[in-house]
C-alpha cells in the first residue's frame, strides 16, 4: 500500500510587521508541493483585548484555534510535502504543537517591524492618524512585540534575521530544512 508522507509543518512567527506573511507568501508559491495557511485569514475566537492579554500572560489557548486546525487537517490529507503556517504561537498552543515540525522565528528589529506595519497598514492614512498609530505603540503596543521575543521566540527551533530580504530568508530556511530532514 502506498502510505502518503506526512508534509513537513513549518511554523512562520514574529512581532506584527516582522515578515511572516510575505515569507510564507514567497515560500507557498516558490517551493514545489506545498501549501501556506494564514492565522489572520481566521476570524478565531480569543480575547477582547489583546494588551489585557498579554498583561495577563498570553495564555494561547485563550485562543479558539478550531477553524484553522481544521484547515490544517484537512490540508494533512493532501499530497504535499510542506505546509507552512503564517502562526503565532510556536509550539504554545497545545492544538497545534503536536503537528509543528519546525517553529521559525523571525527576528526583526522592532523599529523595522513598525515602520513596515505602517507602511503596510496606514499607507492611505492621514498623518494625525500615523501619528496617533506611533504614540499607541509607544505607550501601550510595544509591550505585545516585547512578550513575542520575550516567551515565543525562546520556543521556536530556528531564529533567523529579519533584516533579510524574504529571497533570503526564503534561502536560508529550507537550507535548514534541506539538511535537517534530507533522509526522510
């Protein structure tokens, strides 16, 4: 009988801004049979208030991940060999640590990451409102990039610059992976 090959699962995670997105995007689309879910595509259930959260310690099972799982199992039934995550929590959330073959996270500087996340998200903005955006990650925001390389970073197997160009970055993870799961 001919048995598929469980797909090797990649975890992408960083601060908001950091690059996991487009590295999953770049990924996806430029390495043969694989596949790319997003965890903000979800509408997933979690808390109100994600400051309050991490104020509280960021329990990700505060976090209703049953619509992605889902799309990730159906996905293990497939013919492919990778699937990359756009996702979060590393190895945090006992829904999806079980499946994590490798958990990736991008290192970028925060000043980098918010000057992309503006770019990103406020680019049809007016300035006040740039500027309001700024004064909210200074006084209150940061401290959700600070818990990512506080308690996600130290759980992830392989830390890699995000400084890099997402060619790159793209390079540089499936050497690794090349040369970690080369006699599968």
């Amino acid at each position: 009988m001919n048995e598929l090959k469980k797909p090797i699962t990649i975890a992408i995670t960083g601060v908001s801004g950091g690059g996991k997105t487009a590295l999953v995007t770049h990924l996806a689309k430029h390495i043969n049979n694989a596949e790319a879910l997003f965890f903000d595509d979800y509408d997933l259930h979690g808390p109100e208030d994600v400051l309050e959260w991490v104020d509280r310690g960021a329990d990700s099972h505060e976090w209703n991940l049953e619509p992605f799982v889902a799309d990730f199992v159906e996905l293990l039934k497939q013919p492919v060999e990778y699937i990359f995550l756009d996702y979060p929590f590393a190895y945090q959330h006992m829904r999806m640590k079980e499946y994590i073959d490798l958990a990736v996270f991008i290192d970028t500087p925060l000043d980098l990451a918010l000057a992309r996340r503006i770019s990103r998200d406020f680019h049809d903005s007016s300035e006040e409102e740039i500027v309001a955006q700024v004064n909210y990650y200074a006084s209150h925001g940061r401290r959700a990039y600070i818990h990512m390389l506080n308690k996600i970073q130290p759980d992830s197997d392989l830390i890699v610059d995000g400084t890099l160009t997402i060619k790159d970055l793209g390079d540089q993870l499936m050497e690794k992976v090349g040369k970690q799961w080369s006699t599968r």
